[in-house]
C-alpha cells in the first residue's frame, strides 16, 4: 500500500526534529451517534496512518459528551468499522471518562475569574453575541463575584436547575473578531440519562470545552479535525493555556471528503434510516463503512482510495469512479473469473448429443494463472445473456450473436445460431443453434475468427441467483428543489434474476468475484447455498477480449 503522505506528516516530522515531541500520538474522535461514513474514513485512517509512519500511537475516543443523541449500538459498530479497515487503538477511551475532571477545570477556571454562569436564555446569549459586523454585548451576569459562580455551578451539577436555565461560560471578550471567543458555553444543563454515566450527570461540557481538555489529558500530540474547526484553535488554545494543562497538544485542520453523488453527512443518512428510504445502515447503496463492507467494497481499495484523494488544507470533491477503480485494482487478480448470466435466454444446441454432459477447461483467472483451474459444464442446453443475441447483426461492430452468425462461447466452442422460437407475444423463448466440435477452447483451432465471445451457463447444473445492481441512490440534480429523500433515485437497487455456473458447493459471506464481461460481485448478507445472492460491488470497465 502506498505510504500516506501530506502536509501534517510534514508539520509531524519538523516537530519531532524540533524535539516539540519525542513522539507522535493521535486520536480519532467520532461522536457515537450514528454510523461512521466513507468521510470519517478520511479522519480515521489519517490519524492511524500518520502515528503508524512514526512508530506513534493512535487513541480511539468516543466523543459522547451530548447524551441526547448517543448510543452504546454506535460504539460497537464505530469499534467494528475500526477492526474492519484493520487499525488497532492503542486504547479506547470515551469523552465522559473525563466528567470528573473536567467539571473540577471548570471550577479552576472560575477561581481564576474566568468563567461565569449566565442566566440568558439560549435565544438572548446568541443575540448578546453579535455577529461579524457588530462585537457582542456582555452578559448582565458577566460580574458575579467567584463565590457566587462557584455555589450557581455547583447547584447546576446538583441539579436545581432545569434544562437551558442556566450555562456556564468561559470569560473571555465579547468584543472578538472571533466569534467562538466571544464567552463561549462551557457547560449546560441536560437532565438526559447519559448511555455510560446514567444519571449520575444533568450537566455536560461542551465540545469546545471537553476536547482539548481531552487531548491534553491524553497526552495527543497532533490533534486532527476537519476544517470547520479552524476558528475553533484560538479557544482549543485558550483552554489549554487557562486551564495549566502539562501537556498542549496542537490542532491542525484538514480539508473533509466529498464525493460527487454521494450524501455524506450523518444526519441525512440517519434520515434515510428513519424513513425507510433504505433497508437500513447496511444497505449496500449507502456510503457507510458497514454499506461499502456489505456490497464488497475491500478495506484496501478503501484505503487506497483515502490515500490516493490527498490530503489539504481545502474540502475535496473526488470522483466516485475513483473508489470504483481502486476496488477493481485491489481485487482484480485476486478473485476467481465465473460465468454469470443476469437475464437469461435458453440456447439449444441441435447438433450436439442429447443428455451429454461434457466439461471443458477453465482458468480461474485468465490474467492470474496462481489461482488454478476449474472444470465448466456443456451440454446442449445452455443459458446466455439476452442482451447477446439479436436477430440480425446490426452493424459490423456488434460483436456477439445473430442468426447466421458464429461466436466462441468461453472456455468451450463456436456456435452459430440458426433460427429462434418466439411466444405469442414475439418475443424470443429459445435460440437454436449448432456448434463446431472442432473448434474447443485450447484445440488450436484458428481457421476463422469468431464474433466475438460471449459467456454461458449450462442449464441442468446451472445455479440459480439473484444479482443485486446499484446505481447512486439519490439524483443530483442542481435545479430539483426537492428534498434528498423525494430524490431517491429509482433505479439505485435492481434485482435480476439469473443463473450461474456450478463452480462451487458453498458460497461463504462476502466471497467475491468477478462475472465474466459484466462486474466485480460480492456475496450478500441474505445469500444462502440454496438462494445465492450477489451485489454487484462495480461494473467492469473492459469486457473480455
Ligand atoms: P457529519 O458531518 O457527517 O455529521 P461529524 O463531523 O459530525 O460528521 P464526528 O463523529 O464528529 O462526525 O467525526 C469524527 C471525525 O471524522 C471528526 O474528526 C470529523 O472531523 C471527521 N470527519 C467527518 N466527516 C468527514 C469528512 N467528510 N471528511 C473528513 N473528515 C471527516
Ligand atoms: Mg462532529
């Protein structure tokens, strides 16, 4: 795999030449309120790729200081993602191992005249708080003496209080070019039962507050978010600085990931749930990290992908079709090639014995001779794709089947179809055909060229299966004023119903392969031996020459 390399990686090594560090230590920090999506991946395996390429240590830490919207089935499907792209924490932590210390910072920063609860509503903080043009308005209860602020804070954790009564803010100048530095919220009162703490809290710290307090206490070096968090620094800083940490851990901001035709913000996607839009978090049309597992997608063409997008200073839109590529380049030698047809048509084969099995020779991999070989069924009753025959040649690039044409059938022979049989509605039930048993794949044969070659499955061994196909799940459109959820786009998820080769017994959870001419497939979830279903992770660019 390719190594990471960006402009933290250089900020990495200056420090650590600079002995600012002797060694690098990073976190990830997701909030366990949904699913991680392809984005988090970006921070994710930014934060362990970079620690790794020191020898440093990455901490996961479950941000969870909003009780509201948290849950312990998010921790075990962010710790399960983690695994699945293979990065192992050096430890797990959570936001709310550090309650206890955090409130008792809060209290040093009153005792140092720095901190003041405040009585304004949520509505008059935000209208005290001014905007660009027009600096803020201090707060009436700006001045309380320390002992005052000391015995209101405590009564907020005591839970006198009701919700939004009152806040406790950081003292710092109302007048701030910066907004964030303009008395922003330390605490505020949620008496929500928390999914570790239970009950034992009513009052939370912020996000501003709790994680760079977070950061220092865990000793992280280079603290990495993305880049809405840039005018976030100055009160990361200052909150490090005012509250005497021994260590400072420095943020540096990167750009977030975007990718053209995809939803990628945690809030759309838990709607998609909710609605019903989509079978759920799994559903291999999302761009969740459970979503890209369940349709195929590999944690290395994942990762490659991540690597290969870059990192900056600036949010990046990246073409879907790259992760696609980085799928086939990861997975392309490594799997086994089947034939595969989606929509079948019955192709009799006149000349060739009745109730014959016979089986032919088949590479595994044509570009990757490692992975052996198989034996495949013929006979004369076969299935080929309905899309490869026409009645007659259109044009002399169609390189498939019509009637009077030849083509090779892989790994078997040459068959040239003769005439069709049709039901009452005209369309095609059956192509008659015959064959040329001097022109077996591997004879030698070379006295005339085929058009073209196309993939069968023998009809009596033949397994059937269902082919799951995806397109992108909702329709960008600039000038559709509809919601993303009225955008669906209908032909996101179609199934086909078809057969495959019998090439094996048993088809394990996402065993994948590629189905000759067609695409990369994965088995799904749903499949069983007697009921195979396939995703089709991503089409082949190429068909087979
Ligand atoms: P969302 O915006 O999708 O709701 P979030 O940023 O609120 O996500 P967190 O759980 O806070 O989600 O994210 C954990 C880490 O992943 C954070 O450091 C965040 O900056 C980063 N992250 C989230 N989305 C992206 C993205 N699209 N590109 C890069 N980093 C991201
Ligand atoms: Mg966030």
């Amino acid at each position: 795999m390719e190594e990471i390399s960006n402009f933290i990686k250089t900020i990495m090594e200056k420090d650590l030449e600079s002995g600012k560090c002797d060694s690098i230590m990073t976190r990830f920090p997701p909030e366990p309120n949904a699913y991680l999506h392809i984005g988090h991946a970006r921070a994710m395996i930014t934060n362990f790729e970079l620690a790794k390429s020191f020898g440093g240590k990455t901490n996961l830490r479950f941000d969870d200081t909003n009780p509201a919207k948290e849950d312990t089935e998010f921790v075990e499907a962010i710790k399960k993602d983690i695994e699945w792209l293979g990065y192992h924490p050096a430890n797990v932590f959570f936001g709310s191992d550090y309650f206890d210390q955090t409130y008792e910072l809060a209290k040093k920063l009153i005792k140092k005249g720095l901190a003041y609860v405040c009585d304004l509503s949520q509505e008059d903080i935000s209208k005290y708080r001014g905007d660009l043009k027009t600096p803020g308005i201090n707060s009436p209860y700006r001045d309380r003496s320390v002992e005052e602020n000391l015995e209101l804070f405590e009564n907020m954790k005591n839970g006198k209080y009701a919700d939004g009564e009152k806040v406790l803010r950081a003292k710092i100048d109302m007048a701030s070019p910066n907004i964030n530095m303009r008395d922003p919220v330390l605490y505020r009162i949620l008496h929500i039962k928390h999914h570790r703490t239970g009950n034992k809290w009513c009052i939370y710290p912020m996000y501003d507050f709790a994680h760079p307090l977070q950061d220092a206490i865990e000793g992280i070096t280079h603290s990495l978010c993305s880049l809405e968090y840039d005018n976030h620094r100055v009160l990361y800083d200052w909150v490090v600085e005012k509250c005497e940490m021994p260590h400072v851990p420095q943020q540096i901001e990167f750009g977030r990931l975007n990718i053209t035709n995809t939803i990628m913000s945690k809030r759309y996607l838990r709607e998609l749930v909710q609605n019903n839009k989509v079978e759920g978090y799994d559903d291999p049309r999302m761009p969740t990290l459970v979503g890209l597992k369940r349709r195929g997608y590999t944690p290395e063409a994942i990762k490659n992908f991540i690597k290969a997008s870059g990192l900056s200073r600036v949010n990046s839109t990246i073409e879907g079709e790259m992760l696609e590529h980085f799928l086939r380049e990861d997975i392309k030698l490594k799997v086994n090639r089947l034939m595969a047809v989606k929509d079948p048509l019955k192709v009799v084969i006149d000349n060739y014995e009745d109730g014959k099995i016979e089986y032919v020779d088949a590479e595994n991999n044509s570009e990757n001779p490692e992975l052996g070989s198989r034996k495949v069924a013929f006979s004369k009753k076969l299935y080929i794709e309905r899309e490869d025959f026409v009645l007659e040649k259109p044009n002399k690039h169609y390189k498939r089947l019509a009637l009077g044409i030849e083509v090779r059938l892989y790994h078997a022979y040459f068959i040239k179809a003769n005439s069709v049989e049709t039901d009452e509605n005209g369309n095609i039930t059956v192509v008659h055909c015959t064959y040329d048993p001097l022109t077996k794949s591997g004879s030698g044969f070379n006295e005339r060229k085929p058009n073209g070659t196309i993939q069968f499955v023998e009809a009596q061994t033949a397994r059937e299966a269902t082919f799951n196909l995806f397109e992108p799940l909702i329709i960008e459109d600039e000038n559709d004023e509809r919601s993303f959820l009225d955008r669906i786009n209908p032909n996101s998820w179609t199934v086909k119903k078809g057969f495959i080769e019998n090439a094996k017994q048993h088809f394990e959870e996402l065993e994948r392969f590629q189905f000759i001419r067609d695409g990369y497939y994965a088995v799904d979830k749903e499949s069983k031996d007697d009921n195979l279903v396939f995703n089709r992770i991503v089409p082949l660019k190429s068909s087979i020459k």
